[in-house]
C-alpha cells in the first residue's frame, strides 16, 4: 500500500541552524502539508502546497519557513534559522486529485525535531 | 472558540470490552468531513475513519464505526472488542469545505488498553 515517507526521523540542531525536513508524498498525490505537534499537544496546520504554490499558510508560518517540491517526488519544509520553539514533531500529508470533502490526507511517519 | 473538542484526556479499558471516545465540533459550515486518526506511541498518525457531513448513515471501517449525530455536532468514535494494540492517542479532526483545505484536530485521548 503506499504510503507518505519522512527522512529523517529524528534530527538534532543548534539553535540558529537551517534544517530541512524531507517527505516523499504519496505518487499520485497533488496536494501536499505539513503540520507540527509540539510535544503533548494537538497537531498544528503549517502550510498546504498544491501547483506548485503555497495555496494557505497559518500564523505559525512565518519568514523563516518555506516549502518547496524540488523535483517531481519530493516535498521540503526549510526552518532557516531554527529556534528553540520550533522543537517538535513535524508531520508531512498529502492527498489525492479529488475535490471532495471525502478526499482524506494521509499523513508521513513524521520528524522528530529538537533545537538545542 | 474550539474547533474540536475532546473531553477526554484519557481512558482506560478492559481488553475486549467496547470503547466510546468523545468528540465535539463547531462550525458553521454546511458541508464538512470529521476524521479519526490514532497516534500510537512510535509518532506516526494512523488514518482510521472518516463521515462526510451530508453521510446519510454512520461510517464503519472494521471495528471502528463513527457515531454521527449531526443536530449534536458530536462524532464519537467506537472501537469494539478492543484489543492491546489499540493503545495510543486518538485525535478527532475536521476539514471545512467552503473555508480552505487544512484538517483541524483536537487534543486528543490517549486509550489505555488492560490486559
């Protein structure tokens, strides 16, 4: 069955460095997320990606993410200049062509981050 | 206002025995999909079930079923015959058609599963 893939699973930064988290979306997907859940909380919408543009971003988004699909499988989340907040699980989803509400998102296995 | 609400922080049950996991929601939206996923200790998020708002019936997906009552915004996810691997977190979640494409979820229930 395919499935969303996350590399790494875990990664530990300084504080102040650029990581960048990577997802391999389902193969016939076109609509791709990112969300984050910091440690014992609810899972948080980050950023929805869809023709190769940023479709909605929440406030947690700000300049020091971006996303980017570089090639034809693979879907980045950029932090440039990592915080100590910006600790937490990072979850890459994606879903099919179908407009309906039915379409569901499948999401990644996920990315441990922690900033040190 | 909270989108979803899960009163539940957690819960333990017997093996075997059925489980109601409580959820919420508002909105003012017609047109609107509820999910569950399961969140077991290894991270990843596990999609269980989902019930679109103009499903006439009750969604079931093997021995989850989704407990649909619309006038009560409520969509309680039953597990029946439980088993020890159904330990884990379980989020409900909410996608508004006419707002935009995000999935909104609440806090969660963690299930604790007795031998």
């Amino acid at each position: 069955e395919p499935e969303v893939t996350q590399t790494p699973s875990h990664q530990v930064t300084q504080m102040g460095q650029e990581v960048i988290l990577r997802c391999v979306p389902i193969s016939n997907h076109l609509y791709f997320y990112w969300y984050r859940q910091i440690l014992g909380q609810k899972v948080e919408f980050l950023v929805s990606f869809y023709n190769n543009e940023i479709s909605e971003k929440s406030e947690i988004f700000d300049d020091q993410f971006s996303v980017e699909r570089p090639d034809g499988s693979n879907f980045t989340l950029k932090i440039r200049s990592t915080k100590l907040e910006d600790s937490a699980m990072y979850f890459c989803a994606s879903r099919g062509e179908g407009a309906t509400i039915q379409e569901t998102q499948y999401f990644g296995p996920g990315t441990r981050l922690l900033v040190l | 206002a909270q989108k979803i609400t899960q009163t539940q922080p957690g819960m333990f049950v017997q093996e075997k025995e059925a489980v109601t996991l409580d959820c919420t929601y508002d909105t003012s939206d017609p047109s609107y999909g509820l999910f569950w996923y399961k969140q077991p200790s290894s991270g990843e998020m596990i999609f269980l079930i989902y019930q679109g708002s103009y499903d006439q019936q009750n969604a079931t997906e093997g021995r989850y079923s989704l407990n649909f009552q619309k006038a009560r915004k409520s969509a309680n996810l039953v597990i029946s015959a439980s088993q020890l691997g159904d330990s884990a977190m379980y989020f409900c979640a909410m996608r508004e058609v006419s707002r935009d494409d995000k999935i909104i979820f609440g806090k969660g229930t963690r299930l604790h599963i007795l031998p």
